[in-house]
C-alpha cells in the first residue's frame, strides 16, 4: 500500500478530457489537480508539491509548450506527460527536446494511459500502478475511497450488468440518485432509458397516472392517452425516490408491476408487459413504517432484492478533501473560469463538521464559498456556524490536549490569528501560546 497519494496535475482547456484523466487517475489512487489554462497551472505549481504533469499542448492564449519551458526551467525534477489531440513530428521532437518523459496521443485508451503514466513516474511508484487490482473502484460520479463507500462500489459491480430489483436506504444528500444512475449507465443497458420519479415531489391523486400512464377521458383533463414512467423506462430503469411516500393505493399497483411484470394504465383494463429494472430509494425508515401500517411489507421484500445501505458523510469523513476537490473544480469553472484552491486551514474545518445535510450540504457550502473568495477558498469564506463547530462525531473521543489545542485554533479564528488578543482571551502568555500550539 502507498504511503501517501502521488500529486499529478492535469492541464487541458477541455473539460471532458480532464474528467476521463481524473476519472483514470483516481482510480489508481492518485491525488490530481486540475487546471484549464497554463496561467492557473502555474498557480497550483508555485503553492502545491506535484509529482507529474499531464498537459495538452494546444491551449488558447499560452499553449502547453511555454508551461512545459516554466517547469523545465523551476522544477527541472518534475516528470512531464504531453497528451495531444493535434499529433505532429515537429511537436514530438520539440516537446522530447524540451524533457518530455511522455508523448500520448488523443484519442487513447485506459491501458495506454496507464502504461504512460508509469513510465513517466519515478521508479518508486511505478510498481503501484501496474497493480491495478489494489486500487479504489469508481463509478459514474460517485467519489471516495474510504471502506463504506468501496463497499457500496463492490455491490454496484454486481448488479449494474442484471435487473434485479434494488433497495438504496440512505439519510437526505447522500447521492442515492447519484448510485442509480451508476448502476444504469455503468451497465450493459445503460443505452436504454433512466427515468427518475420523485414519489414525494407529485400529489398522491397524480403519482398513479405519472406511473402508469392514463387513458383519454379517466379524469378532468385527461385529454389524450399518455403512457408512464414505467413505459418510457421500457428496457431500462426506472428509479423511485422517496419510495415511502407513496400511498397505500400506489403501493398495492406497484406490487402487482414487481410481480406481474405489466402495468395497467388509469382508466383502462388492458394490461402492458414491461421489461423494466426497479431501483427504489428513500429516507424513511420502511421497517418502522411497516410496524406502524403505513408501508406493505410484502412490497418491501419485492423491493429489496439487493439492499444498499448508503453511509451518511460523517460515516466517511475521510471521503471529504476528494469531494471538495470536485466541487472546487466544478464551481470553480462554472462561476470564474478557473481552478479554485482551499486553505489547509478551511478544508480542516470541514473535515472536523458532522454533516447533518451530507454531500449536498458540503456542496451548497462549497458553492458559496467560491462565490464569496478572492484567490482561495479560506475560513472567512466558511459559514460562521462551521467555523465555531467543535463537536465531533458520537464514536469519536479526543485527548484532553487535543481537545485543547482544538479550543486554542477556535480563538485565534475568532481573533483574525491575532497571538496577542487570542492570549489575552485564554489567559496564558503569547509564549506560552506557542508552546501549545507546537506540540
């Protein structure tokens, strides 16, 4: 197992081929920064240890030859990896002349990747990316490489490629639609449709016919037949969010779709075959409903198949500086066309909250904070509630002189780092301040 996470850099003003290149490279376990000019490039190389460039030669305004001259010339020890969709002699031999370990051409596979790669990493890790089988699984846009979330890929990689009917169990914002979607577009049928439906977001008088489709004339305003969403996901999936709140009347339809494999629209007595994959998914407890006679048991079992417990982002707190990363990148392009960085100081406050809102509160916070930064993003960008948050989570217990010096960081956030005003508040001496800090 390594040690720690090699640092590559990709640069490349197209933004497909940074998400595949992300996507490759974290599978094998590697740590990237991301970067859409030779400007913002620059940037990361001068604050950030990197321990290979991967960059395009053809960018708009500097291209790839003058980022590759700037390392040469500052980090002459950095191993450089050209990938180009405009292949030409004349670039290959300026760019080997200019100490290019690497020269691949766009467009490659996986396993060119990775062998270029390997070529271009010193001697050290080259071993580590042969062995493929040791490295973190990733689907669609599911980040992480922490246990709860390798078990959860582990369960994807055996159902994506059949039909079985799937149960996802997981707190609000966790991305329960984000592993149907991985199960549906990872698979063999991911050329057929995926539908969503929200059971909680449609009337309980509307669910059935958004599900099933209605004829002309079963109710006011039904002016034409219209299939479900069970039609349109014929030979694909449909995914059911919320799944607990539907009625008792939409669960007892659902129950003879699961076990007749038909379905028979509002308003009429013919009934379809369907060849359909169930992905339901709530954050209800269902046992709990069942007990209490509000959700049918026997529907349940049909359901739950295959179960997917899904952990709440506090069950995988070692998950979150790769999900920062990506929203970093994500807002970062979207909202100032350029990579954004955070502090070490702010991703450690972000490591240290519990997350009651899971990943779609890490990335509304996310979103915000790179509105509101400069350069980076920093504490003063954080919500004041996350900043003075000193509660950890219920299994974890600290040492009273980690809890100290926990208390002593909170201060001098509170002061604007001032040592002076931070000593005064704590009643101890500036040296004394240090002291603490330091060990």
């Amino acid at each position: 197992m390594r040690l720690r996470k090699e640092n590559i850099l990709i640069v490349d003003d197209d933004l497909h081929i940074l998400e595949l290149l992300q996507r490759h490279l974290h599978s094998w376990n590697y740590h990237t920064y991301r970067a859409v000019s030779v400007k913002e490039a620059v940037a990361i190389l001068k604050d950030t240890h990197v321990d290979l460039l991967i960059t395009d030669l053809k960018m708009p305004q500097i291209d790839g030859f003058e980022l590759i001259k700037f390392v040469t010339e500052h980090y002459p020890d950095l191993p450089k990896l050209v990938v180009t969709g405009f292949p030409s002699v004349q670039d290959s031999l300026k760019a080997i002349k200019s100490g290019v370990v690497e020269y691949l051409t766009k467009p490659f596979t996986k396993g060119e990747l990775q062998a270029a790669v390997a070529k271009a990493l010193p001697k050290s890790v080259k071993e580590v990316v042969k062995n493929d089988t040791a490295k973190p699984k990733q689907h669609g846009e599911i980040i992480g490489a922490s246990e709860k979330i390798e078990e959860v890929l582990q369960i994807i990689d055996r159902v994506k490629d059949n039909k079985a009917t799937i149960f996802i169990n997981g707190e609000s914002g966790t991305g329960k639609e984000l592993v149907a979607r991985a199960i549906h577009y990872e698979g063999k049928f991911s050329k057929a449709p995926f539908i969503p439906v929200n059971c909680g977001g449609i009337p309980e008088n509307l669910l059935e016919a958004e599900l099933f489709g209605y004829t002309k004339g079963a109710f006011t305003g039904a002016d034409k037949d219209r299939k479900g969403a069970f039609q349109a996901a014929q030979g694909g999936t449909i995914f059911l969010d919320e799944i607990g709140n539907a009625s008792l009347a939409v669960q007892a339809r659902l129950l003879r779709v699961l076990q007749e494999k038909e379905v028979v629209r509002v308003g009429a007595q013919k009934p379809e075959k369907i060849d359909v994959r169930v992905i339901a998914a709530t954050n209800n407890n269902l046992r709990e409903m069942i007990k209490k006679q509000t959700f049918r048991e026997d529907l349940y079992y049909r359901l739950s198949v295959v179960e997917i417990p899904l952990p709440a982002l506090r069950e995988r707190m070692s998950d979150i500086p790769l999900l920062v990363d990506k929203f970093l990148f994500k807002y970062g392009v979207e909202y100032k066309d350029r990579f954004i960085r955070i502090d070490p100081e702010a991703l450690e406050i972000l490591k240290r909250y519990t997350w009651p809102g899971n990943i779609r509160e890490l990335e509304n916070i996310i979103q915000r904070a790179v509105i509101m930064c400069d350069k980076a993003v920093g504490v003063k960008d954080l919500p004041d509630h996350l900043k003075y948050n000193l509660e950890m989570p219920e299994n974890k217990l600290v040492s009273l002189a980690e809890m100290e010096r926990d208390y002593i960081k909170k201060v001098l956030r509170s002061t604007g780092n001032n040592k002076t005003k931070a000593a005064e508040i704590l009643q101890i001496t500036r040296k004394t301040l240090r002291h603490k800090l330091d060990n």
